[in-house]
C-alpha cells in the first residue's frame, strides 16, 4: 500500500518524470554526402580493379600515343591507367 501511495505521489509532482534524452539533431547535408559519392569500378592496366570518383579522361603518354585513365581514385591516387 506504501509502494501504491508512492508511485502516485511521485507521478503527481511535476517534474519528477524521467525525460527521454534529448535528440540531437543531424546534419543532412552532411548524411547525404557520405551516402552520394559516386563512383565506379575500373579495371585497371595491372589488373586491379580500382574505385575512383573521377571522370575518365584520354592523356596523351610520353610517347606520343594516348591512354585513358580514371581520374580521383582511393588510396590518394590522382590517375590510374586503364585497360582497354
């Protein structure tokens, strides 16, 4: 009877509630980058596949001839050579 009475004693003050915590709110513009990046699987010229961001662009080699390439790549690589 004790336990009874304080329960509804301690529901009828205000502000002896448990509050849920708070949400934090979240950066959107932040979530969709991480979800939207954007790239795709080259096969590279060693045979490694390869994930760049880049578009592919035709360079011309110190040769003379011409090499497509997958530019923005991981692992910080600025081109990687494909194969054709």
């Amino acid at each position: 009877m004790k336990l009874l009475a304080t329960l509804l004693l301690s529901l009828s003050i205000p502000g002896s509630h448990f509050a849920a915590p708070s949400r934090v709110p979240v950066d959107q513009t932040h979530r969709q980058q991480q979800a939207h990046k954007g790239g795709r699987w080259y096969l590279a010229e060693n045979g490694h596949a390869v994930y760049c961001y880049g578009p592919v662009r035709v360079v011309t080699q110190a040769q003379g001839g011409l090499q497509r390439v997958a530019t923005f790549c991981l692992d910080n690589q600025p081109m990687v050579p494909l194969k054709d």
